[in-house]
C-alpha cells in the first residue's frame, strides 16, 4: 500500500478502530495518551518544541501540551485534526504530511519530534523516507521517538492497520544514513538523536 492510501484508510477510519484501547472506553483511551506523554516527558527536555507526527486527535499530543511543551500536532488527515481541535481548540495543528512539515517550518527546526503507531502502517520505502524528512525537520542533538519495531522475521505491513517490522541490520543502515543515534531510554519505541548523516 501506498503512503497515501494509508493516509486516505486513517481520514475515514471509524474513531474506535483508531486504538485497541478504544474499544475497552473512552477514559482508558484517553488515560492511555497521559501515561504516554508522561513516559515521552523522561527524554523530551522540559518546555521543548515538540511536533506529534500522526497526532490522530490528539491522544497524546494533548496531554504533552499539558506537561507544558510548545506542541505542533500533524496530521494528514483533516477529520483527525478536527476531532482534536474540539478537544483543544488551542492546540496548534498543521495538515500535513512529512513534505508538508518541512515546508511548513523553513529554517525553523524541532527540539523534539515524536512519533507513534505512524510508521508502523508505511511500507520500508515510505516509512524511512518520512524519517528522513522527520530528522531533516529536528535540530542538531535533538530527539526523536519512533515507534519503529524490529523484529527477528521483518515483515512489511500489507494493509492499512499492517505493521512494518525492521532488521536490527536494516534499522541500523537507515540511522547512519539518515543521521540518528540511537539513545537507551527504556521506552518501548525507539528514542534517537539528531546527529550528523553518516556519522
Ligand atoms: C493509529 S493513528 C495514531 C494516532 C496517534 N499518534 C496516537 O498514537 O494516538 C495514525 C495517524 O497517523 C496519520 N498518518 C499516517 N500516515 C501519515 C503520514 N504519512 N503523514 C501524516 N499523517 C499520517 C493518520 O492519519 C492517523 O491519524
């Protein structure tokens, strides 16, 4: 599948397929995004410039904006952000995908850009070129977390709500090219910083 027929799949998606939570309540949804934005608050600095790439509406971007981070939540998908602005109005949004952030911001780079259940729908060619774009739109030493799973059987996702799995190897070759150090953090999605391509 192609980025954007997983993008198009997500626009018309019925809120409850977002999230497994969904289907258990609403209140374990949402407890679900504060206990991860508590978990992104142990390697995001305090007051960073956080982009959610993917922010759906808003499960997690919105309690990041809480803990005080200055958020841009992103997504390709219209419906999404409209679910989250009537949640936070306040919140600042961005239509866009990876292309769009870039243009969006010019110079301007992220302290921190965080990711989750985004990549893992994308095929490789798609999900190493979005974190590519991603690490582009991140400041020099500044920290990026993927959900980007390895796996002992990689698989490419082949459906919309398919996961992608990665070779340690592979994820290791897409890191030094695309300029990300992987940092121990003990968080379940990988934690990266922003370094020099190659390096
Ligand atoms: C499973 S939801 C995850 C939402 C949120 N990150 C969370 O953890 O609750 C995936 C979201 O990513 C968005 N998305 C998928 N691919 C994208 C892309 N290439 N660019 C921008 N948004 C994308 C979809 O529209 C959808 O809202």
């Amino acid at each position: 599948m192609s980025a954007d027929d997983v993008i198009q799949a997500w626009d018309q998606a019925d809120p409850t397929s977002i999230h497994p939570l969904r289907q258990v309540s609403e209140e374990a949804y949402w407890d679900s995004g504060r206990a991860q934005a508590d978990m992104l608050a142990t390697v995001i600095p305090d007051g960073a410039k956080v982009l959610d790439f993917g922010c759906g509406d808003g499960r997690v971007a919105i309690p990041l904006a809480a803990l005080g981070y200055e958020v841009t939540a992103v997504d390709a998908s219209q419906r999404m952000l409209d679910r989250l602005a009537d949640r936070a109005p306040d919140l600042s949004t961005l239509h866009a995908t990876a292309d769009g952030v870039l243009n969006h911001l010019g110079r301007r780079k992220m302290d921190a850009i965080v990711s989750l259940a985004v990549l893992i729908h994308h095929d490789y060619k798609d999900s190493r070129y979005t974190i590519s774009r991603l690490r582009a739109a991140t400041k020099l030493g500044g920290i990026l977390v993927l959900d980007w799973p390895v796996s002992d059987q990689p698989t490419e996702a082949d459906s919309w709500i398919g996961v992608t799995t990665w070779s340690r190897q592979q994820q290791a070759d897409a890191c030094a090219e695309i300029g990300l150090e992987p940092v121990d953090s003990g968080l379940p999605w990988g934690v990266y910083r922003a370094v020099k391509a190659g390096s």
